[in-house]
C-alpha cells in the first residue's frame, strides 16, 4: 500500500522587497511556498504533517506562518502548526477539536490563533476555537449555528471574530455572525443572500 501524501510547504522569492506566501492543494498533498529569486523552496521540510491533510487554511502573523487543516492521522480533527524558523510545530495538542473538523479557515489576530469549522461533534454546525496560549477553547458555544454549514470562512476585526457560510438552514443561502463577547449573533438577516451561496469568503 502507497503511503498517503503529506502536507508539504515550499518558498519562492520573488525580490527582496517582496515576499509571497502559497498555500496549494495536489490531490491530498499540502504545499506551502515561499516565492523569492525565481525558485520556489521548502519552507521546513516537505510533508511536515503527521498524516494526509485536507481543508488546509493559512494565515501570517508577522512573518510567522500558520496552517490548519482536517488531521487523518488523528481522527480527522483539526490541527494548527506553525513555523519556527527551522520546523513545523503543533501549536497546542494536534487533533484538539471534540470531532472531525471540515471546511476549517484560520486567523490570528495579534497572535492568538482562531479557527473556525464545521464540527462533526456538533451536528455539522459551526464551532469557532482559539489558543489561549497552553490549550484550545470555544469561543462561545460549540456548534452555534442554526443548522449544518459549509464554506467557511473566518475574520477577525478589533477583536471581534465574524463567520460567513453557506446556511443549510435558510436553503444554502449566506449567513454572517459574529461573537458579541457572550454569543453568536446575526449580522442582518440569516440567509440573506437572494440564493444559494457556496464558497463564502469574509474580510
């Protein structure tokens, strides 16, 4: 039997002013690349994940990359790494969410790391966590969604963490939340958008 691929990351420098940052998806294989000087290289070693990964989400943090992604090698739960310079570490327990994790997006926010999913757990509702510097914990309740979601996607402004997704509630369309600093709220209407939205994306 082949072994499954792994996630990989690699770097290509573009000049010296200007450095860009991918993240890509081969099948299961994971590749995080640099862009610099015309050659895209590892950053870290390639297929630094424990096992295949999948829904990979990137995010920066003042030069520091992160990646979050569904970990086959514990149970489909979601695992943060980030770089240190010379390797990929977990940040907190690898697999820390409660079920399978899909659909997952990243964000850190004056470096504390967000991720937000749909939870396996929690009846494939949403479930936003952060790193709270020694473990993973809820940012409000787990699974807080009206119904089942996809297309996830996270942002954070002056601390307030904002979700969009496709409502399998409200017949796929967009719904926008955000957490009060107590629970989950509506932005406007649940399922505003005039159909079905897929691949949601919030800034």
């Amino acid at each position: 039997m082949k072994d499954k691929p792994k996630a990989k990351v690699r770097k290509f420098l573009f000049k010296p002013a200007s450095v860009l940052l991918l993240l890509f998806s081969l099948l299961v294989t994971q590749i995080f690349s640099v862009y610099a000087a015309g050659v895209w290289e590892n950053v870290g070693t390639a297929g630094f994940s424990a096992g295949s990964a999948s829904f990979t989400s990137l995010a920066v943090y003042n030069g520091t990359p992160y990646v979050a992604y569904r970990d086959d090698d514990n149970f489909h739960k979601a695992t943060v790494m980030k770089f240190n310079g010379s390797t990929w570490e977990n940040v907190g327990t690898a697999g820390f969410s409660a079920g399978g994790a899909e659909y997952i997006s990243l964000a850190v926010y004056n470096g504390t790391p967000y991720v937000a999913y749909r939870d396996i757990a929690n009846s494939y509702k949403a479930t936003v966590m952060k790193f709270n510097g020694s473990t993973w914990e809820n940012v409000g309740t787990a699974g807080f969604s009206a119904g089942e979601v996809e297309y996830i996607s996270l942002a954070i402004y002056n601390g307030t963490p904002y979700v969009a997704y496709q409502d399998d509630a409200n017949s796929e369309k967009a719904t926008v939340m955000k957490f009060d600093g107590t629970n989950w709220v509506n932005i406007g209407t649940a399922g505003f958008s005039a159909g079905g939205a897929s691949y949601t994306s919030l800034a």
